[in-house]
C-alpha cells in the first residue's frame, strides 16, 4: 500500500496564516477533525521555529 501521507512545504508567515484559517474552522463539524490535526502539527513546528 502507498504511503497516504503528505509533506508540506511553506514559509513561516503562511503557516501562521493557514492556522488562522484552521483555527476559524474548527467549529465546522465536518473539518474539525482535520483542522484540529493539522492545526497541533503547524503549531508544534512553528514552536521549533521559535
């Protein structure tokens, strides 16, 4: 079976951006799951970053 995982690429002050966004679509039932994910994983490599 593939690997079904993705790796992404952006600069620091994008992905404080696309947290934003995450971070304003939590409350959406159906993206919530993936927003919460992705949102924790951005905000553990944002930390590394300082």
């Amino acid at each position: 079976m593939p690997d079904e995982t993705i790796t992404l690429t952006m600069s620091k002050p994008d992905a404080e951006v696309l947290l934003g966004v995450l971070s304003s679509e939590r409350y959406n039932a159906e993206a919530e799951a993936v927003c919460d994910a992705v949102r924790k994983q951005i905000d553990e490599r944002l930390a590394e970053l300082g």
